[in-house]
C-alpha cells in the first residue's frame, strides 16, 4: 500500500521538475523574470535593497527552523524506535525565541524607515505633473505648461480576443506615454477621476493610489533614458488589466523639443477648430473614438451590457435633441460611471463620437454636430 | 432525550426534519462542515474558472467583467462560506465535547446560526443570474466602485453581508458563553484543550469586527441608495474612509480564519508525537496577544494610499511585531515534536505541512510588512501568494487535518491510510506548484484582478494554473475518502482511536453518542 | 461557573429554521425595496414572518422559565449572550463614531488644504495644498462642514450642497429651544427611572417596580418624539437633510442609529411593563426585565458620546 503512495510521490515530483523546466526553458522566448526589478531610481532601490535583506533573513531563519524540524522528523520516529520523553516547558527557550526575533526585527525597522522616508521625500521637484486615473485611461498633466493629454491602451480588441496574433508589445502599448526628462526631480500629483486607480511604475519604485477627490504625491529622479512600463494595481472595473502605463524618459534637450512640439500641435488644433467636417469624415472619425474611449462600457455595436451600461442604439438620448447629447457627453451624469468628457476628448472627438452614435447601428438622426457646436455648447456654460 | 436521532430508517420525513429542527451540537456542526465543504467546491469551481482563463494570455473564456465577478465571489465564497463555517462546524462538534458540556449553551440560536448560512449565500450567489451581474469589486469592496459605480445587485450583496454577519455574531456569543459557562467540574481556562482557547479568543475577535463590517456595507447602503456622501470627497467625506473601516475589520479577520487552525494543529501534533504540548501557557499567551494586535495594524493594507508617514511607520512596527508571538507559537510546535515518538498518519502529514507552509506564509507576510518594499508588492501576485500560503495551507490544510483526525470519532469508521497519504501528496505537491510561482510572478510585475496580462508573465502562470487544477483534484479524492469512509470504512470501537491522543473527546465511545456528557465529567 | 448536571438542553425545535427563512426573505426584500422601482412586498412579508416568530420564541423561553426548567446555569447562559451581545452593538457605532471622527480629524482638513489638526502635522502638504488648489478650489476645513467641497468649488451646480443651518449649540440665550438639550435631559433621567424600578423588583416592591417602568418607557416615547420633531425641524427649516454633506450625512446616521436603537430599547421594556403588570418577575428571577435595562444603559451612554461629538464639539 505504502509502495504506491511513495510511487504516485515520485511520480508526481518529476510532474513538478518537468513543469519547473518548462518554465525556465521558455524563457528565452519571453523572459521569465523572478525577482523584483531594481529599478533606475533611488527609490526603486530602497524597496529593492530592503526586499532582499528581508528575504535573506527569513532565508536563514527559514533554514535554521526547517532544518531542526526534518532532522526532528528524520531522528525522532517511533519507527526508528524513538521514545517519547515527557517535558513540556523550559522558561529559558521559551523566552529566548521570543527575545531573538523581537531584537531582529528592531534591527531590521532601521533600514525599513530610511527607506521609507526616500519615499515620501517629495520636496523641491523641478517639474510637477498631474496623473490622473480614468476608467480606464490615464490622463497626463503638466502643471504650468499648459500641455495635457490621454493615454490609453493601443493593442487592439482583436488581439485579446484572440482573432489575431498577439504582438511583442501585447497590452504594453498605449496612445501616447508619459514623457519626462532625465536627470530632472519629478513630482507626481496624483489622483482619480471615478474610482480608484492605483499608479504603479515598477522601475520608479512608484505606486500611488489614485483616490478620486484627494491627491497623494510621488516622485521620481532617473539619469537612465528609455522606456518604462508600468500598470493600474488598483482594481477599477471591467478594465482593469487593460490600462497600462508606459513612461519615456528623454535626455533633457529631447524633451524640451518633445514639449514645443506638444504645444505647437495645440496651438495648431485650435486654429482649425472652426472648419466644417462632412458627414462622412465625422462618421469615420467618431467610430476611432468610440471605439477607443465609449466601447469598454457601451459595447462596440451600441448595445451596452444590460443593467449595466445602456444602450445607445435606439436610445432615447441618442434619438432626442442634440443638446442633451451633448449635455450627456461632455458633462457626464453626475453619481453615475457615465462621466465628463470634457477633459478627456477634444471639441472635435467629443462632435465625432456625438456625430457617430446618431448614425450609427441603425440609429439615423441624419443631422451633423461640428466641433464648433460642441465648442459653443461649452462656452454657453 | 434518552432517544437516539432520527436516521433514513424512520422514513424521510422524519430524518429531514432532525436535521432541519435540531439543536443537538453534534447535528449542527455536520450541518456546517457539510455547508463548508459544498461552499469550498463553489469557491474553487470560481478559482478553477479564474485559473482556466489565465492560462493563457488573451481573453479566451469569459469576459473581464465576469472575470472580476469570478474573483470577488471566489474570495467571499472562500473566507465566508468555506473557511469561517468549517472551523464553526468543528467548534461545535468539538467544544461541548472537550470541556465536557452536555451541548452548546444556547442551542436552538446555534441552530439559527447555522440555517441563516444557506439564506444568505444564496442570495449572494443568486445575484450571478440578474441582470447587472453578481458583485464585482473584489472581495475588499473598495468605494466608490462598490458604491456609485456598482451595479444595482450590490444591494443584495450588502444585505445578503449583514444577514451573514448575524449568523457569525449569534455563533461567537454562543462560543462565548459555552466555554465560559459549562465547563465540566475542575476544567478550569488553564486546563482547557488549545483548540478551546483559540476558538474563544476567535469569538471575541468575531463579536468586536464583525458589527464593524455591518457598518460598513450600511454606509454603502446609505451612500448608494439615500444620497449620503461617507465616501465621496465632493460632499466632505472620504473614499480612503472605506478602507480604514473594511480593514478594521479585514486584518481580524484573517486572523478569525488562522487561530482555530492554530487550535487544530495543537491539537494533532501532540498525539502523533506522544508528548504533550510544548509550552502550553505561553501558547495561550501568544494567541491572546495575536488576536490583540490583530486590531492595531490594519493600514497595512493601505501602504499605498499616501498615509501620513507617522501613519505609514506605525503600521509597519506594529505589523513586524506579530512575528514574534506567531513565532512563539511555531517554535513550540516544533519542540513539541522534538524527542517525541513520531508517526506520520495523515492528519500529522497535513499538520506539518500546515507549520512548514504557514510560516513560509508568515515570512511573506513578513517581507509585505515592510512599507517601502510593499509599495513594489502592493496588489501584485505576490499578495495573493502570501494569502494563499496562509490560508489554503494554513486553514485548509489543517481543516483537511482535523476531518481525517475527528472523522473516526464522529462516524465510528476509521478511513483508508493509503488513499489519505496520496490525498495528501497531491494535494502539498498541487499546491506548491500553483502558488509558488505566484511569487515570481508578483516581483516581475503581475497585478492581481487582471483577467489579461503581458506575454512576460505567460510561463508561470501556466504552471500556475496546472497547479491549480492538480490541487483540484485533490480535494475530489478529499470527499471520496471521506463519503468512502462513512459508507465502506472499517469500524473503530475504542474510545481513545489514536494512541497518543489526549482530551474528553477521546474518552467517550466510538462512534459519539448522540448526547455526551449529560452528566458532567469531573476533571483532575 | 461548572456543569451542573440538569442543564436545559431543548428539544428539536421548529424556531430557527423558520427565523432564518424570514430573515433571509426580509434580506432578499430589503434589498429589492431600495433597487430604484422596487416594492415592499417581500420585505414585509420577511418583517411579518419575524415578528410573530420572536414573539412565539420569547413566549416559550417565558414559558420554560415559568415552567422551572431554566436553572441558575441557563440564566446565566443568557446573561452571557445578552452582555456580548451589546458589547457588539458597541461596536457597531463605534464604526461610526470612527467614521465621524476620521473624518473631522483628516479628510476634512485634507480637503482644506492643511495637515490633519494636531495629530500628524507632517503630512505631505503638497498633497494637501494641491486638494485645495486644484481640486476645490475654495474649500474651507471647518466643522460643521456648512460648504461643501463641491459646492465651494462648482457653486450651483454642485451635486452635494452643505445645510443651511446645523445643530450645534445656539447660543445661551436659545438655550431651552435647544432640543438635544432636552433629549439629554429626558434620556438621562429615563436611566434614572429604570434603576429605581430596578431597585424596587430587588426589594419585592412590585407597585413601585410597576410605576417607575411605567415613567422610563413613557420617556422613551417621548424621547422618540422629541427627536421625530427635530428631525421634521431640520427637513423643514433648517435645510438639514441626508443629502447635505458629510455633515447631514453623519449627522442623521448617527442619531438615527441611535433613535433606532432607543425604540427598540423601548419596545423590550415595555414588553417587560406588561409582564410585570401580569406579574412575572420575581426578586430573584428578573433577567428578561434585567437584559432590558442593560439594555437601555447602553443606549443612554451612547447617547452621551453623541451628544458630545455630534452637538457639542465643534
Ligand atoms: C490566514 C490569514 C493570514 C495570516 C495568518 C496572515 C499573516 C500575516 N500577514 Fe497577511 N494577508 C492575508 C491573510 C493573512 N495574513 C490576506 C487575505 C491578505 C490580502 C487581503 C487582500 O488584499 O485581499 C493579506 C495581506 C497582507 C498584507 C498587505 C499586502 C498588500 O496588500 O500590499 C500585509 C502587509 O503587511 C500582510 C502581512 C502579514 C503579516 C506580517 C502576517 C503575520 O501574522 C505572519 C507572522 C508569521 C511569521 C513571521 C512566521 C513564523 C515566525 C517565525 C518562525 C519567527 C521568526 C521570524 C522572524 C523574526 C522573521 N498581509
Ligand atoms: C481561504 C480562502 C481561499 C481559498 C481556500 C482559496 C483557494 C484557491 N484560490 Fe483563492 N483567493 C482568496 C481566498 C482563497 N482562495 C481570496 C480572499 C482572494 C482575493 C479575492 C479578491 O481579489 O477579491 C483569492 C484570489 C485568488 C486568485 C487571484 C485572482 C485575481 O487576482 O484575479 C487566484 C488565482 O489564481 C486564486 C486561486 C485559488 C486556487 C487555485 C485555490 C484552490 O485552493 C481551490 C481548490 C478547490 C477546488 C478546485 C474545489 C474542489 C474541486 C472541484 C470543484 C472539482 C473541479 C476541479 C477541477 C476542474 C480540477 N485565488
Ligand atoms: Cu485603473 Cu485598475
Ligand atoms: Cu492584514
């Protein structure tokens, strides 16, 4: 009887080595990472530092204690004829493995506050920028630059669900990244639209909730160019998974030339906001941006998610006078997930997607709404 | 009273009314384990479901919404359902007969306790078929998407919460006043089986946080439905507010679910080493002082909401001292085997491998008390390992190993040693596969609730999810033991069952009578 | 206290299961009651069910009382579970009162801009001060909270509008217009009333017992009356409802609970009136009439805590 449990055992041990192999041996394809990154701020090391310290240490007390246990295990078996003494307490042991792990941890709550204090070291930024969460987005602020914008998930719906081949950057992506210099102190301040949001940058050492009504700060101060990925590690909805945040740190001069740019384009869009788009062209771009920012909730072909989010095919909105669509849209309804889009879209998506959602699925108003109009109905207020 | 219960022979009507009157202790404590473990196959048919659609990366099974019903229903379904039930069930089974008491001390509200259960989880998990979907913001419920952004069904979930809280208040006061009320002649508190003490020290934790938890869904109540502002800063309130107040209640909690496990192991270790327990008072102690500290470390779940630092640093010092009366507690199991006369019967296989796996557990739990290093942790994977290190190899597992310890006393049948040993091996080896890599994949930046993740986290969460369905299958064998056991199992007739063991409970006939102890037992 | 040997251990009993099931339905009722169209149907069929099941439970405990079949270890089975019992009621508004405090000390001083008052005045003020530059603009931290944040900020449009007036102290010359005043008095005095009825069962003095548990429960509806008018003042005239802030907000929950918890105070002496007037009760056997009034101290000392944090304090 005994022989086939120790059989099934064995077996199933080789199960484990085999899949524990499997693992390692597709790593080369993506690269299996096993330990927390360090990162390329003073921060991201801290947590770094502090993380394998600790590690260590519940390692060796790991050790120390499973070893006395198997040879406990091994030594003391009745049936290696072991006999049972009687004793139950010993004042001295009991108050030495009390005292011991009390002294290793004050010890170890020395480096765990001067980490902690590097973390909440916010003072004295040179630039300071607003990121704040949306379902499920993040929007970008520069504080007194006058440059803001969205930054949302770029793979397509087609590669998540599987109808085409998934790309190297696989959820990765977004529209546009956050872009900072190098060698710079940034200040995040940082807070959320609807729920909670948390904004996470692993090679920042940066997570911050994004509590919508109040901000927490963060910061972050890298030498290092490149690309930095990070994700939403607060649950926030349906969207959740697909809100990633990805990070550019740019030599200073790049970045300066990226921020004239940034304005320039503004400038840009606002001269042109008067010109008259026809029937067609709204169509084509308002179905961009539904897709992009109404489909999580509405559902690509207008139907929503019953009881949840409505429906715009052959709603009453959809169908009724403008201006309430556009109250809708660019207000939102207040107490409801159906937020404002007045930051988040420009006159001209926000007339799009308006333009599309009358025309769309089967629902023909046949009117057009011009950037203009949105523009206007936004002034009157 | 003389008569014996009602059994299938009496004609069904008879025997279903036994189980749906009852006030016998020994009925309602199957009554739970049975809820329990059907709870437990519910919950883990959610996991199995969640596991299923991370195999891959891509959304192949379900969509991401449902995909977040599935998580928040499998944690709610686990902690409330399986886990908290389960140790209800053998407290009492297991308190009237160890202090020798005739029964619980208030039986017939021991009876409501159990039969609120069945009400409100199937109110919760009726919710999954309406329109709007069942609960979908984690089993943690943050505000505001719990509250302003929930869909209509939430009000169901938070009545379908207060209902269940009620029945966990009734049982605790009647813990409470069993243990401290009737006790047989000479079982003073200090004379008292651990599973007793830490089962009383759990009751106090649950009549203190679970009212908590009732007010906090009934401020989602007023904040969703009557224009209250608790938890919106455009009125004055606060979001974070939630969190102070569900952790309040949710860090007792995790210990509500880990101390009777820490009374069952007591319990086992000593009889497979026949050698009584190490440090008995100072495990006493060492309990009482986790359950005390267990209500001033809560916001360390909430490193990452920007806390004052004072705050911050605080919860961190308070949270690391847990390990030293938790370490207490692991040391003396050990000393307690050390030159003891060991076997290793199925029971003492899980209850090691709860002490090996729970501290491995405890470590982790250890490493996320450190605040600069949990703002890396924070909601990754790496939590939801350190959980699952606590609570299925904690609690599961020893629940596992008090059923295969008890069943013999409980149903007169002793089960197949062979099919327990390979229940286990699955089992321990399943489990490690699945939550092991959990850690790896946390520090390289896996986010927990994600229904979709990168191509970098695909390998292990294939292992992962293997693992998964593995652990699965252990917990099939789990019930064909045990419903083999009672149908086919070979009869124990003595008393004690186990040679080392040692209690009331080992002193009455095998199989346990319907009533024990109606006359008080005298204790030396 | 040990097992005596006669303990009371009831037989099958049909009570709990038909609790739960009116518990479960009022549940399932309650919750399809608030759901924007709902009706009241199921929850009251649950309420009903509830009601004459507690009323059927009492009288047989009553009853097995009468009938000798409670010894001393059963009463004190029950004092046990009466006392935990409100101990958790305890906790329960303790959940708010956390709730009032965490938001008078923190959350409302974050929104205005400043550190937390006295406690952690080294919160990161950037955070804080940008709250109130960016966020709501205007804010001010004061309590009662009479602005709200988003009123300061959005002015008309604002979803949550502060009251127009609170309830904290008036000033000494409206000192007896002052209704949580006189709520205090009436509570205070009610507590007094139900210890003298308390001492007079001790001493057999069943008339007297009659009298001053006729007095407390006459002031308990008169404390419910009083606070029914105050709650119609504030709708009416002081533009104080549930939805102005966290100010209504606190302020309605946490007298309403309390309110709840005095009527249901209420209810369980008056029930124990009645007995007394049918003569139960003995100086020796007096638990249901003691449960009560423990009871009722609880509800009085909580009242105490909220006429200091919730009137008072500002
Ligand atoms: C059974 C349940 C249980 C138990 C017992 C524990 C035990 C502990 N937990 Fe855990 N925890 C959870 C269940 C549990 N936890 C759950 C469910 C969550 C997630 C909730 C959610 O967000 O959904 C969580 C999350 C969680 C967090 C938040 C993480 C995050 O979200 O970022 C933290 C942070 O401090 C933490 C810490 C601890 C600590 C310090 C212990 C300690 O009690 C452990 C003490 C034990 C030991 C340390 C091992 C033995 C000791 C020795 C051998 C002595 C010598 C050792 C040393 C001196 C190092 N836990
Ligand atoms: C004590 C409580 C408990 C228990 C026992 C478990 C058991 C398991 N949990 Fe648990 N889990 C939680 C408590 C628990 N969990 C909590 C609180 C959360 C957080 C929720 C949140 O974020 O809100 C969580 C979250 C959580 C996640 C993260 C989800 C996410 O973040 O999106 C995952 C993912 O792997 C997971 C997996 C598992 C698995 C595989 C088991 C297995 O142990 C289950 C094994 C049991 C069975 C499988 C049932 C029996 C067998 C059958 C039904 C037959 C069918 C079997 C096969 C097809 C093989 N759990
Ligand atoms: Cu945004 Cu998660
Ligand atoms: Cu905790």
């Amino acid at each position: 009887m005994l022989k086939r449990a120790q059989a099934l055992f064995l077996s199933s041990l080789g199960a484990v080595l085999a899949l524990v192999y499997v693992g390692g041996a597709n790593a080369e394809s993506a690269p299996s990472q096993l330990n927390m990154p360090q990162g390329v701020t003073e921060v991201s090391q801290a947590a770094y530092d502090i993380h394998m310290i600790m590690m260590w240490i519940c390692t060796v007390i790991g050790i120390a204690v499973f070893g006395f246990m198997f040879y406990v295990m091994y030594a003391h078996r009745k049936s290696r004829g072991a006999v049972a003494e009687n004793f139950h307490e010993n004042v001295l042991v009991e108050l030495l493995w009390t005292i011991v792990p009390a002294i290793i941890l004050i010890v170890m709550a020395i480096p765990a506050t001067t980490a902690l204090l590097k973390v909440y070291d916010t003072e004295n930024a040179d630039i300071d920028i607003k990121v704040t969460g949306y379902q499920w987005k993040w929007q970008y602020e520069y504080l007194g630059e006058d440059v803001k914008f969205m930054s949302e998930l770029r793979t397509p719906q087609d590669e998540i669900y599987g109808r085409e081949p998934k790309g190297e950057h696989y959820l990765r992506e977004v529209t546009e990244p956050l872009v900072l210099p190098a060698g710079k102190k940034v200040r995040f301040l940082i807070t959320g639209n609807d729920v909670i949001h948390s904004w996470w940058v692993p090679d920042f050492g940066v997570k911050r909730d994004a509590v919508p009504g109040l901000f927490t700060s963060a910061w972050a101060k890298t030498d290092k160019p490149g690309t930095y990925v990070g994700e939403c590690t607060e649950l926030c909805g349906s969207g959740h998974a697909f809100m990633p945040v990805v990070v550019e740190v740019k030599e200073q001069a790049e970045y300066d030339q990226w921020l004239a740019d940034k304005k320039a384009a503004a400038a840009e869009y606002a001269s042109t906001i008067g010109k008259q788009w026809t029937f067609d062209e709204l169509m084509v771009k308002g179905e961009e941006v539904y897709n992009r920012s109404c489909a999580g909730c509405h559902a690509v072909n207008g139907e929503g998610i019953p009881g949840v989010f409505p429906a715009l095919k052959n709603s009453v909105i959809a169908l009724g006078p403008v201006v309430e669509h556009l109250r809708v849209v660019v207000d939102g309804i207040p107490g409801t997930a159906m937020q404002s889009f007045a930051d988040q879209l420009s006159e001209v998506d926000i007339a799009a997607v308006i333009h599309y959602e009358r025309n769309a699925w089967g629902n023909d108003v046949g009117d057009i709404t011009q950037p203009i109009d949105v523009l206007n109905y936004k002034q009157a207020k | 009273m003389a008569h014996g219960p009602a059994t299938l022979a009496d004609g069904w009507v008879k025997y279903a009314s036994r189980w749906l009157f009852t006030t016998n202790h020994k009925d309602i404590g199957t009554l739970y384990l049975w809820f329990s473990f059907a709870m437990f196959i519910l919950g883990g048919s959610f996991a199995m479901i969640i596991r299923a659609e991370l195999f891959q990366p891509g959304m192949q099974l379900i969509k991401p919404e449902f995909f977040n019903q599935m998580t928040t229903m499998h944690g709610l379904v686990m902690v409330f359902g399986a886990i908290m039930p389960a140790f209800v069930g053998l407290a009492n089974w297991l308190i009237p007969m160890m202090i020798g008491a005739p029964d619980m001390a208030l039986p017939r509200m021991n009876n409501l306790s159990f039969w609120i259960l069945p009400f409100a989880f199937a109110i919760l998990v009726a919710t999954l078929f309406m329109e709007g979907g069942g609960p979908n913001f984690g089993w943690t419920f943050y505000a505001p998407l719990s509250t302003t952004y929930a869909p209509d069904t939430v009000n169901y979930f938070i009545f379908g919460v207060h209902i269940m809280g009620a029945s966990s208040i009734m049982g605790s006061i009647n813990i409470i006043a069993t243990v401290m009320n009737m006790r047989a002649p000479g079982m003073t508190y200090m004379k008292m089986p651990m599973f007793v003490w830490t089962w009383l020290i759990t009751a106090f934790l649950l009549v203190a946080v679970m009212p908590v938890l009732a007010g906090a869904v009934t401020m989602m109540l007023m904040d969703i439905n009557f224009g209250t502002s608790f938890f919106d800063a455009a009125g004055g309130g606060d979001p974070v507010l939630f969190q102070h107040i569900f952790w309040f209640f949710g860090h007792p909690e995790v210990y509500i679910i880990i101390l009777p496990a820490f009374g069952v192991v007591s319990q086992i270790i000593p009889t497979f080493s026949r050698k009584p327990l190490f440090g008995y008072s100072s495990m006493v102690y060492a309990t009482a002082s986790i359950a005390f500290m267990s209500f001033i470390v809560w916001a360390h779940h909430m490193f990452t909401v920007g806390m004052p630092i004072a705050g911050e640093l605080y919860f961190m010092y308070a949270t690391m001292l847990i390990a030293v009366p938790t370490g207490v507690k692991v040391f003396n199991w050990i000393t307690t085997m050390y030159k003891g006369s060991l076997t290793f019967e199925t029971p003492m296989l899980f209850s090691i491998a709860f002490v090996i796996l729970f501290t491995f557990g405890g470590f982790t739990g250890l490493m996320l008390s450190i605040a600069a290093a949990d703002i890396q942790y924070h909601d990754t994977y790496f939590v939801v390992a350190h959980f699952h290190y606590v609570m299925v190899a904690g609690a599961v597992f020893s629940g596992t190993a008090a059923v295969y310890y008890w069943l013999p006393k409980w149903c007169g049948k002793m089960y197949d040693e062979t099919m327990g040993k390979v229940q286990f091996w699955i089992a321990f080896i399943g489990f490690n596969i699945t939550f092991m890599p959990q850690h790896f994949l946390g520090l390289a930046g896996m986010p927990r609730r994600y229904a979709d993740y990168g191509l970098q986290f695909a390998d292990w969460n294939m292992v992962s999810s293997i693992g998964a369905f593995m652990y699965g299958a252990a917990q099939i064998l789990f019930l064909f033991n045990v419903v083999r056991t009672i149908t086919h199992g070979k009869p124990v007739d003595k008393p004690e069952v186990w040679e080392g063991a040692e209690g009331l409970e080992w002193t009455v006939p095998t199989p346990a009578p319907y009533h024990t102890f109606e006359k008080p037992p005298q204790v030396k | 206290m040990s097992t005596e040997g006669n303990y009371y251990v009831p037989e099958q009993s049909k009570l709990p299961i038909v609790t739960a099931t009116g518990m479960g339905i009022l549940a399932f009722g309650a919750a399809s009651w608030v759901i924007e169209g709902g009706s009241p149907t199921i929850f009251l069929v649950g309420l009903l069910i509830m009601a004459l099941v507690m009323y059927k439970w009492w009288s047989i405990v009553i009853d097995e009382n009468m009938r000798g079949l409670a010894n001393d270890q059963l009463k004190k089975s029950y004092v046990l579970g009466m006392l935990w019992f409100i101990f958790s009621e305890v906790m329960f508004f303790a959940a708010f009162f956390g709730a009032l405090f965490y938001v008078r000390v923190f959350a409302n001083s974050w929104l205005g801009g400043e550190a937390a008052v006295g406690i952690f005045d080294d919160t990161p003020t950037d955070a804080a001060a940008a709250n109130n530059e960016i966020l709501w603009p205007g804010y001010q931290a004061e309590w009662p909270v009479m602005v709200t944040p988003d009123q300061a900020a959005n002015g008309d449009a604002a979803m949550f509008k502060g009251p127009e007036q609170n309830m904290n102290f008036p000033g000494w010359s409206n000192l007896l217009s002052w209704l949580p005043l006189w709520n205090t008095i009436v509570l205070m005095t009610s507590s007094v009333t139900v210890h003298i009825a308390h001492t007079a069962l001790k001493n057999d003095n069943r008339k007297k017992f009659n009298t001053w548990l006729g007095i407390t429960v006459a002031l308990g509806i008169f404390f419910l009356f009083l606070q029914a008018e105050e709650y119609i003042h504030a709708y009416q005239h002081m533009g104080l409802t549930l939805e102005t802030g966290i100010y209504g907000t606190t302020f309605f929950l946490l007298t309403g609970f309390h309110g709840a918890h005095v009527t249901l105070g209420t209810c369980m002496l008056l029930v124990q009136w009645i007995r007394g007037l049918k003569g139960h009760f003995s100086h020796e056997d007096q638990f249901g009439f003691e449960a009560s009034s423990w009871y009722w101290h609880f509800v009085d000392v909580v009242w105490v805590g909220l006429f200091l944090f919730v009137y008072v304090l500002a």
